[in-house]
C-alpha cells in the first residue's frame, strides 16, 4: 500500500481503508483480510522442515567415513558386514533426527504460546487478539506498555508517547498526536502515525493499521533483526566446546590404538573398521540432540508449572539463581482487594462482605451507618469510583473485576453504597484521565459535575495528601490543618500495619484552571489545591502456597527480596506473615535509596529483604547493585518501566497475566499465573534440567572411557581385539542412544532445593567429571577385559565366545550403570528402581534385545555369536553388576566420610 498516510487525515484514511473509527471491522472482513493479506510478522531468514533436519543427520564426518568403511568392506566380500554397518548408520540417523524434529516442534510450540497480543476493535466490541492476526483496517486500542502492532494512523490520541528507539535509534520517548502532515514528513517526524515494534511508553490512543508484516516500516529493514537472536544456549555452546574436545581425545587414542594394532600385527582391514566403529561408538555424538531434548521437555514441564521461558538459555541461568526479587501485589498476595477501612475527617468505618461481591455494610465502632447520611463518606466513596478505569461484571453469577484489582475493590465499595459506574458515566460524564503509572502514584480522572469540570484523584496518601489544602466534613469543605495531616498520617500507618494497601482520594472543581487531556504538565496545574475526602484501606491476603515457597527458597539458598510501590508499614506486615522479614529488620524505602551512591547500596543489598515505595529506577539499581555484588538475580515486574531493571537481571520474569507486553519482550521468562510459587518451581525444574544434562554427560563419557580403555588394553595386551565393529556400533545404539535419552528425562530430585545454588563459574567439564570418568571406564574395561581373557586363556573356548562374553559383559556393565547414574549421591535404593519406569523399560528391551541377537539364527551370524545357556546369562548379569556395585558403594562412602567431615 501506498506510504502516504500521514497526509491524510482521520477520517480519509478510514475512508480508504473501508474500516469503521467506531466498530472497527467486522469479524468476516477482518477473516478475508486476513486471506489477502497473510500473517502479521517478519519473515526470518531460517525455517526448519523436516527434510533439511534428516539430511543434516548425514552430515557428520564421522558417519562419512563409517559409510566409506561400509562401501569399503562391501567391495572386499564382507558384503552383510557392509550391510550391517549401512542399517545402522540409517538407524542413528533416524533416532537423531526424531529426539531433534521432538526437540524443534517443542520449540516452535514454546513460540507460540509466548506470541504477543494487542488489543482491537471488532464488531464494536473490544478483544484482545495475536498480533499475527492484525490486518490493514484494523482499529488498535493502545496503553502504556502495549507494543505496537502493526503500522498505524493514530485517530485519537490523550497524552500519548511512544519510544521509537527500535525504529530511529532515538530513545527519547516521541509525543504522538492526531493530526495530519506535509507529504514530505521525514518518518522520524510522522507524529499522527505509530509503528510495528515501537512501544507506547505513556497515554492511551485509537489507531487504525495501514500496513502489516513484511509491509511495514520493520519489515523494510527486517534483515537488520534477523542476526539478532542465536539460539544457541551457554550450556550448548559449552557442550559444543566439550563436544570437540572429545572429538580430538577420541581421534587421538584411536589413532593411537591404529598405530598399536599394526604394530602388533593385526590384520589392518579388521583394525581399520574397528578404530573407525570405536571412533563412531566413542564419540558421543547424540548429546546436543539430548540436551536440546532435556532442555525443551523441561520447558515443557515448566509451562505446566505456569513458568513460560521465552528463552532456552535462562533454563540454566534459573538453577543458578541466588536471589529472587519480587514484587508484592498479585504476586506474593493474592491480588484480590478488598476496601475494609474507610477513614473520613471524623470517622473510621469498617466495611464488611467478601471478595468482589457487592453486598456490605459500614459500620462506625458497632453502629451500622448508610452513606447516604454522611455526606464526607458518600463523597468519598463517589469519588473513588469516579476516578476509576476498572469495570464489575457477573461470571457465572460471581462478581468480578476487569481492570486493575485496586479500582475494582473500590468499585465494589461504592456498589455496597449504591454507586454504580454507569450512574457515574451519566451523571458526570468523562472529559480527560491522567493515568496512573507506579512512577507518580497517583491517577485523576476529570468528569463534568455541577457544570464544571472536576478532578477526581486518588493515589498514595503521602502523595495525595501533600497536595491537599482542604478536607470535605459533614459541614461541608473547610481548610486541613497541620492536625488534620497529622491524623491522617497516623491513620494511615495504622491501616499499613493491618497489612492494608492504603490509598487517599481528593477532588476538586477545576474553575478557571486550564486542561488539555492531549497536553503535558496538565497534571501540575490539575492535581493541587485538592480537597481531601479520605482514605480507603484495602485488603490483599497473602497467597497460601507463597509462604511454603519462600521457605523452600530458603532451604535452597536464594534469597527473596520484595520489592514493592506500596507503603513500608504494608510491606513489613505481608513480608512478616510470608517469612521474607523479621518484625524488627528495616524496611528501605525508595527515598532511602536516593541517599545511597552505587557502592553504598551494594554494601546494602545484602541485609535488606523489602524494599517499599520504590520506582522503576530504584529496581534497575537494586538489580545492577545485586550484580555488583557477583550475585545470580532473577527480578520480577509487570509495567512498562520494570523493563529496564528485567532486562539488566540475570533472569529477568514479567507477570502474565498483570504484566505489559513491553514487560514481556524484555523477559527470560513469564510467569502465567503472577505467582510467586510458581517462580520457585521453575527454579527447581532449572536445577533439575541441569542435573539431568550433567548426568547424562557423565553417563556418555563413562561409556565412551570404557569403550576406548576396552580396545586400548587389548593392544597394549597384545591380545586379538575384543570388539568387533558391529558390537561397538550397537553399543553406541543402545546403551549410549537409549539410556541417555532416559537420563535426560530423569524425574527431578526431589531434594534438588535442599542444596545451595550452584556456583556461576562451575564448568560441566571438571576435574571431578574428569576423575569420576576415568575410574567408571576403568571399571568397565576390567570387567570386559576380565571376562575376554578368562574366557580365551582359562576356559579355553573360541575367540567367537571369548568375544561374545566380553560384548555382553560391557552391554549389560553399561545398561546397569544408569540405574545409578541418575544420581551422584543417592544411591539406588534411595532413588528408587522404578521412579523412573521410562529408563527401567528401556534397560528391560535393551535386555531383551542382547537375547535376541543370541537367539536369532540372521542376528547370530551378523554379530558373530552363538545362543546362550541360563547359566552363562546368570554369570555375566553377576560380573556386569561390578562396576555398578563398586560405584554404589564409592557414594556410600563418600557420604559417610560427609558425615562426620
Ligand atoms: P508491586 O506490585 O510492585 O508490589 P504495588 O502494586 O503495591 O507494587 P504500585 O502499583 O506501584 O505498587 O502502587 C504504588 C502505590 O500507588 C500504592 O501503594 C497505592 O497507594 C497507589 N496506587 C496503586 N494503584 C493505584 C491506582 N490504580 N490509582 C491510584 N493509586 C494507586
């Protein structure tokens, strides 16, 4: 479409649109729209299909030369050895490809769950729809916080800004207005139109979209976004790095056994597949394909424990987590209000009723009192309601809030006096709102009344009460004294130690005071010289199941800090039922905070749990001092200035249900249900995603070991070589392949949020990985070894059987060893067998499988070996339990020698 609009003016442009300013489209045009003009995003560069993903299996070098081993023993006669090798390759490859195409589609579906929104009009009726949805035509509703959709015409504007920065580089917010411009407007200077990727940083606005996807002004300089993201996490990079290390150690004692083998007089042919199928066995070449596994079922996990992670590398940044901060409201409390004290200029009422529903009575000590007889009340409770965005609707026959809870609470108040929102909307229609935002604490709503305009303002009472001159009584309205501020100061305290949320609500008749709800510093002039009605207590229960999660945080070693806007006395009361604070501790206040220079908040942070009356800036220097200190913080918000104090934190969390999408784009992760508890369990699914990978790779590497050391002894022995390649491969196929995979599954240890978090610099790759790999293998190509010889030199049988003994003997060593490798101080029996059914399955047709290829008569001539008796499955199950016995017992030990350290 042409790129003219902002010449236009409002009405032209819906004109030329065909869209209607008030009902905006109707749902079938918006469906035929949606046809014509496709989906409302940027084309990235990379898709992945299936197809690509198969034939990427092929593309290790190691599978390369496997296949030439194959095509070479083809041409030398061994042609069902050839065979054998090719169906295996295929049958990796096959595997690989499922655990990658599992992990990829786990991926794709983790987008979309965390797709933005944005908010239309359609059919007249307001929705919340995904911004891939949007069409040209479409009428955009817009609020602090939202992202802007699409490319738009603003039609009404109310002190509207918008930050550019993605777009111009300019970070400065822009003020947006509605009306039209020159042709020849530069688009940084195009005022009346908004664009895909912007912000709306304050004020509310109407607009309707000229241009989607690839159509707008981001989709034109989309090439600049798509070398913004890697997928890759630190975890995966650093397994890459693991990954080529192994690569070379691999080549290098293979080559090493080559070189052996020739010397020793081993046939070069039979030496050459065997080096290359130790090689394919040694190398664990499933693990990235695992840990993506591991990583994207976690994730899933986790999205069932209502933590979305928007990106796979905070899975582990979260089991590293050493300090949670996080706000109050909604999270730690239930962020259901309800008003239950009432203080006028010369009373304190009580309200009784439960939650949003609306019967209530006031009472004033025991004496039941009816607003309608004291007019400071009935002003009061009017003036709450008028200053109000939030709206009360009946759900299944239940009273409920759409809006912010603290309005609603006070909407409910005012219905138990009989004062309705829509007798409000007709009796004092609406002419200009000044928002709330938690940066000025207080919002006003401007209403025609008694044929003037007034404001109606509520807010924080310190706030509120600094710009009262007046007090409304029974009497009518007379100066406030320094005793009345006073009184209500203490009043306030008073219901702030009840845990209260307290608010103060004012009015005031604006003669002769001028406002533009389109212009800036209106609420200087505006919110002054106010009349104080009162201040409203409200009630917010903490949840139940954040009292336990804050202990378990704290039986993990990670710290809860509550950071809140509300008043300090409030925060110390719900901080005390939660166990964050004890009575005594101090509370820092945002004021506080302006005192301290950088390195004097850094000394701080550490003994301070609540912070109350905080801003958004004063959440960026907690997080950067937290930092400084060489902390972990995770750091949770919901509004549009949170974002920078979310994106500084090592993991930063956005509200899903409170948060701005603004909050969300900047967030690691997002919190589905704003609750605390849930922060807590994607901790613990972090930790145990990480365990589960740490495992697995300690599992390969001992596998691998014990391989190499297998053939490395026999050459070094001088001894015929006891593993054919066949053997080797179907090792890496099903020991490695399949038990890994269980590991990486594992069932999280339920003790994993009794230990403190783990250290930042930990590498996976340690000295202790390192000698815990060295003996596992050690073990293993003992027992092998052990078994070979006694087989060869002691019982005198063929060198078929003697290898036969030792590829089962290493099998079932392997297949055991995961039982105990699920963890690295429980043992077994504390584990428990079957707690995880999935890898006991796996170990049972791994089993199964090793008789079958004694028992069937094409298997046994591939594999080279002959069936079994009773007898000799019972004596090698006994000698494949020796290393898992001598591992088991190593933990025993090493626990105990914990014990008494
Ligand atoms: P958090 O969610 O971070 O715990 P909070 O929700 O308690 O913080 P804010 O929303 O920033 O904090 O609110 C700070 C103060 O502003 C409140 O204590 C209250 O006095 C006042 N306030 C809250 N909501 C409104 C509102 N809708 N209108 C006017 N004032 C409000």
């Amino acid at each position: 479409m042409m790129h003219t609009w902002h010449k236009l003016s409002a009405i032209e442009t819906a004109g030329l649109l065909a869209t209607d300013m008030e009902q905006g489209l109707s749902t079938e045009d918006a469906k035929k729209r949606f046809a014509r003009y496709g989906q409302n995003k940027l084309h990235k560069g990379k898709r992945f299909s299936a197809l690509v993903m198969l034939i990427s299996q092929f593309k290790s070098l190691v599978i390369w030369v496997l296949m030439g081993a194959a095509a070479v023993s083809v041409a030398l006669g061994e042609v069902i050895d050839g065979i054998a090798i090719i169906a295996i390759v295929i049958l990796n490859a096959v595997i690989g490809f499922l655990q990658e195409y599992r992990a990829e589609k786990a991926a794709a579906a983790l987008a979309r769950l965390t797709a933005p929104h944005c908010r239309a009009v359609r059919d007249g009726h307001s929705l919340v729809i995904t911004t891939t949805e949007v069409v040209p035509g479409d009428l955009l509703l817009l609020e602090a916080g939202d992202l802007v959709a699409a490319d738009a015409r603003l039609i009404q504007a109310s002190v509207f800004r918008v930050n550019e920065a993605p777009l111009t580089g300019e970070s400065q917010a822009v003020a947006k207005f509605t009306d039209s411009l020159a042709l020849d407007t530069p688009l940084a200077e195009r005022r009346n139109m908004i664009f895909l990727g912007t912000s709306v940083t304050g004020g509310s606005a109407r607009a309707l979209v000229v241009n989607t996807g690839m159509e707008t002004e981001l989709g034109r300089i989309a090439k600049l976004l798509e070398s913004a993201e890697s997928g890759e996490t630190p975890l995966q990079r650093q397994l890459e790095r693991v990954g080529r290390l192994l690569l070379m150690a691999c080549f290098g004692i293979v080559s090493l056994i080559f070189g052996l083998g020739i010397w020793r007089g081993i046939e070069p042919f039979e030496l050459f597949l065997s080096s290359v199928s130790l090689a394919v066995a040694a190398i664990p070449e499933g693990l990235p394909a695992v840990v993506t596994i591991a990583l994207a079922l976690g994730v899933q996990r986790m999205v069932q424990r209502h933590a979305l992670v928007r990106r796979l590398a905070s899975v582990e940044t979260l089991g590293r987590a050493q300090v949670i901060c996080t706000d109050k409201t909604g999270t730690l409390t239930m962020g259901e209000m309800t008003a239950r004290k009432l203080v006028t200029s010369q009373n304190l009422y009580r309200v009784t009723g439960e939650g949003y529903a609306t019967e209530g009575t006031f009472f004033s000590g025991n004496v039941e009192n009816s607003p309608s007889e004291s007019p400071e009340l009935f002003a009061l409770l009017r003036a709450s309601a008028a200053c109000n965005d939030a709206e009360l609707t009946l759900i299944d026959g239940r009273s409920t809030v759409v809006g912010d809870p603290t309005e609603g609470a006070l909407l409910v108040a005012a219905e138990k006096a009989n004062i309705t929102r829509s007798a409000i909307e007709t009796e004092m229609p609406r002419l200009a709102v000044i928002p709330f935002d938690s940066d000025r604490k207080r919002m006003s709503v401007i209403r025609r009344h008694a044929n003037l305009p007034w404001a109606f303002v509520k807010g924080a009472p310190e706030v509120v009460l600094s710009r009262c001159t007046l007090i409304r009584t029974d009497q009518g309205v007379r100066t406030l004294t320094e005793i009345d501020r006073t009184r209500f100061f203490q009043a306030n305290r008073l219901l702030a130690n009840d845990a209260l949320r307290v608010l103060a609500v004012a009015e005031r008749p604006l003669e002769g005071v001028h406002f533009d709800a389109g212009g800036f510093g209106s609420d200087v002039e505006i919110e002054q010289q106010l009349i104080l009605l009162g201040l409203v207590g409200l009630q917010d229960p903490p949840r139940g199941e954040a009292r336990e999660a804050v202990s378990k945080c704290k039986r993990a070693g990670i710290k809860t800090v509550m950071i809140t806007g509300d008043h300090p006395d409030t925060a110390r009361a719900i901080g005390c039922e939660l166990g964050i604070i004890d009575k005594g501790d101090k509370v820092l206040i945002g004021a506080e905070i302006d005192h301290l220079d950088d390195a004097e908040l850094k000394e701080r942070v550490p003994h301070v749990s609540v912070y109350a009356r905080v801003t958004a800036e004063h959440k960026l220097r907690i997080v950067r001092a937290w930092k400084a200190t060489g902390a972990v913080v995770a750091m949770t918000g919901d509004g549009v200035n949170d974002a920078p104090a979310i994106k500084e934190a090592a993991i930063g969390i956005a509200m899903g249900i409170t948060g701005t999408e603004v909050t969300k784009e900047a967030a690691d992760m997002i919190v589905t249900d704003d609750n605390f508890a849930s922060i807590v369990a994607a901790v613990e699914e972090g930790r145990g995603i990480y365990d589960n990978i740490a495992k697995t790779l300690a599992y390969l590497l001992g596998s691998s070991t014990g391989e190499l050391l297998v053939m490395l002894g026999a050459v070094i022995l001088g001894w015929p070589l006891p593993l054919l390649p066949l053997h080797l491969l179907w090792i890496n196929l099903v020991t490695d392949g399949f038990a890994a995979l269980a590991l990486s599954t594992d069932p999280i240890d339920p003790g994993v949020l009794n230990r403190p978090p783990r250290q930042a610099q930990s590498q996976l790759l340690n000295r202790h990985l390192f000698y815990l790999t060295l003996f596992t293998g050690l073990l293993a190509a003992s027992v092998t070894l052990g078994v070979f010889a006694y087989e060869l030199h002691v019982v005198g049988n063929s060198i078929d059987q003697a290898r036969d003994a030792a590829f089962t003997a290493l099998v079932i060593t392997g297949l055991l060893r995961a039982f105990g490798a699920r963890s690295e101080q429980r043992v077994i029996w504390q584990i428990g067998l079957f707690s995880n059914l999935r890898l006991f399955l796996i170990v049972a047709v791994c089993f199964s499988l090793q008789l079958a290829i004694h028992h069937i008569p094409m298997l046994q001539t591939l594999f080279q070996i002959k069936s079994v008796s009773l007898h000799q499955c019972v004596v090698w199950i006994g000698v494949g339990f020796i290393p898992l016995a001598i591992l088991e017992l190593r933990k025993v030990l090493l626990n105990r020698a914990k014990k008494f350290a």
